[in-house]
C-alpha cells in the first residue's frame, strides 16, 4: 500500500460519522448494508450520509453495489487488511523487548492475531 493510500484512508477514518459509518459496515460483513438502513441506525441526514459514503468510497474503504434500487454499501477488507498491515509491518522491529507473539497484522491469520493479543494482555 502507498503512503498516500494510507493517508487518504487515515483521513477519511479520521471523521467521528465516517469512523461510525465505517465501523459499522465492518459489523455487517460481506452483506453490507444499505444507505437507508446506515442512516436509520446512525440517525444521519440523507445528504450528511452520502457525503461520507462518498468520502469513504474515494478513500477506497467502501465498495457500492447496486441491486434495484438500492445501493448497498460494504467494507471492503481487502483495504482494512492492507492498511492493517501497512501500520503494522515493522512490529517491534526495533525492540530488544518483542514479544515472541507479536506478529504483523498482514502476516497473521485472525485467529493469529487474537491469539498474539491474548498474550500481550496476559503480559
């Protein structure tokens, strides 16, 4: 991922909706959800809506489909992954301290990852 991948993703989390928004089509999964429903639940202006859906969407977070007339509207974790492991890739590189289980985002599996976390917090 590019620096400017990153920082176009970064800013576009960087918002209190988008962020809300964001984390919310991660719950959703692969199915996603659609625009009415994201603005029921967030209480959001259709019009406030749209703009961070189209922010999020530039920053390439967010993919659109069309299914009739609605627009659903998913997390893409191909994206969360990589800028995951962007922020992650030289994890405790430069620590004498590293924990054994500390191991890259990019490079662990989610049950990996849980696993690692489990360990640091036990530390």
């Amino acid at each position: 991922m590019k620096t400017s991948e990153v920082l176009s993703a970064l800013a576009a989390l960087s918002h209190e909706h988008r962020l809300a928004i964001y984390r919310l089509l991660v719950e959703h999964g692969a199915e996603g959800m659609t625009a009415g429903r994201i603005a029921e639940r967030l209480k959001l202006p259709p019009a406030t809506l749209s703009f961070h859906l189209k922010e999020l969407s530039g920053a390439g977070l967010i993919v659109a489909r069309q299914e009739s007339r609605f627009v659903w509207y998913r997390a893409d974790f191909d994206a969360m992954a990589q800028l995951i492991g962007y922020m992650t890739e030289n994890c405790c590189r430069s620590s004498a301290a590293c924990d054994a289980g500390c191991v890259p985002a990019a490079n662990a599996t989610p049950t990996a990852r849980r696993r690692s976390a489990t360990s640091r917090r036990a530390s």
